[in-house]
C-alpha cells in the first residue's frame, strides 16, 4: 500500500513539473510603466491557469512590432510570446489567443496634438471635419490601415520619430489608444504636446496574445487562464480597479467625447464571433 502511494506520490509531482511552462513576454518599447496593465492580464491568465509558471518581462527596446514578430516566428530564445494589434496575418501567421486584452480599449483612439493647435481640432464637428486632418501612426501598426480605410491621411514612422515628428507640425495628430494617451502625456510632460479634450475614434480593435505556431502548451494555458479569470470575475474585477484604467477614465472622460465609430473592414469572421461581453462599452 505504502509503495502505491508513493508512486502515485511521483506521478502527480511529474504531471505537476510537465504544466509548468515558462513565459518569456516581449515588451514594445520596453515600457512596463505604460503596458502595466497588459502585464497584470498575461499574469492573471498564468495565475488562474493549472500548473506552477513563470513570467519573465523582455525589454524588446527600440525594435519595431515586425522585428519582434519575426524573433517570434523563429522560435527565437529571446521571447516565446507576444501582445500587439490584431491584425490578420498575424492571425494567420501565430496562435493567437481569443480574448481581447483590453476589452477594445485599444480600438478607442485620441489624439496627442501640440498645445497650439486646440483651435484646430474645436472647429472638428463631422467626421469629414477630421478627415481633412492628417495623422500619424506607426509603421506596420493595423491601425494605420485601419485609419487610411476610414478616409483618413496617415503620416507613418517608427513610434520615437512619431513624438519628434508631432512636436516639429509635420502632422496635426498622434492617434493612440485612451488607455495609453494619459501614461504616455506624463512622459513628456512640459514638451508642448497635449491630449485632445473633445474627440474620439473608434473601432472593434485590440491587442491580442501571440504565440509560435507550435508553441500549442502556452497557448493552451493563456486560453485556459483567461477564461477561468472571466469565469471567475477576476478579469472584470483586475479591469475596473486598475490604477491605469481608472487614472484613464478619471481623465480623459471617454463617455463624454464626440466619438466617430468607423468601420475595421479587417477582422476575421473569427474576431467578430467574439462575444460582446469581451468587449468594453461606453
């Protein structure tokens, strides 16, 4: 009897020991202050998944999404999983993980714009309005795609020229995510550059967990994870009391803005079967 329990004993510590995975998540930018609430989702996933795991943060730096994106593909050891846009190809290419990371947050788009140019955007009544405007956005970022789809004039360049490039008038706005606009504007505090207070963008859009096309045990496990924290109230509950969604709402008062929804004329049939209870609404 002794000897069958030890060996069940040794059984359950191997299966136990076989969950366990590491994750390696590279980080755009290398900015944990700003993507901080992103963290806490890869690790509410882990926490709520089966097995004991790791989560080790990669600075990727000053290296572009497709730079990153490419390490991904080929297995690299620097990183073995990775959020970003979403965006078909990368569907195609990676396991993507079903579950919007911040609930479209993402897809809800304001504009950073030189403190000289607030009467510019408080003419902006129609969407025609604000089309007449030119935008920057990133190289390679969907929603550069997503914004010229929409009729707009889109400037590209890598994320740090886009700053120096608002700041020097070479567009009128800086299109970024609600939820980053507010950590990003105390970065560059006292540089001339502002929030637009009046305006909104918006679109079914959102950042995504990647993973190796083989990598199918992580990506089991970040699904698993994700679900069970839905389940259990835990995604809801680590969203609303987040100090950057909180800090966001407090300040940027998304229920309050003249919001233009546009169309993403992008997303998989996939994407759009996401249920509604996974995306925000203000």
């Amino acid at each position: 009897m002794a000897t069958r329990i030890f060996f069940l004993f040794i059984f359950v510590m191997l299966c136990n020991r076989s969950a366990a995975a590491d994750f390696k998540l590279g980080l755009l930018h290398g900015d944990a202050e700003i993507f901080s609430y992103e963290i806490s989702v890869v690790q509410l996933a882990l926490n709520y998944a089966p097995g004991e795991h790791t989560l080790e943060v990669v600075s990727m730096g000053d290296a572009t999404q497709e730079r990153i994106l490419n390490l991904l593909h080929r297995r690299s050891d620097i990183l073995n999983v990775f959020f970003t846009g979403y965006s078909r190809n990368r569907e195609e290419r990676f396991l993507q993980v079903d579950v919007p990371m911040t609930r479209g947050l993402l897809g809800h788009r304001v504009f950073m714009i030189r403190e000289d140019q607030v009467e510019k955007f408080s003419k902006v009544s129609t969407l025609k309005d604000l089309q007449t405007l030119t935008i920057g956005s990133g190289v390679n970022w969907p929603d550069t795609d997503i914004l010229r789809s929409a009729g707009f004039t889109v400037i590209e360049s890598t994320y740090a020229s886009l700053w120096l490039m608002l700041k020097r008038g070479r567009f009128d706005g800086f299109n970024r995510g609600v939820h980053e606009a507010v950590i990003e504007l105390g970065e560059h505090a006292g540089e001339g550059v502002m929030i637009e207070p009046r305006l909104m963008v918006a679109y079914k859009f959102d950042y995504f967990l990647y993973l190796g096309k083989d990598d199918v045990e992580r990506y089991r496990i970040l699904t698993l994870g994700l679900r069970r924290a839905y389940e259990h109230g835990a995604f809801m509950k680590n969203f609303d009391s987040h100090p950057a969604i909180k800090e966001m709402i407090a300040a940027l008062h998304p229920e309050r803005r003249k919001t233009f929804y546009v169309d993403n004329p992008y997303l998989s049939d996939k994407v759009r079967a996401i249920p509604d209870s996974y995306w925000h609404k203000f």
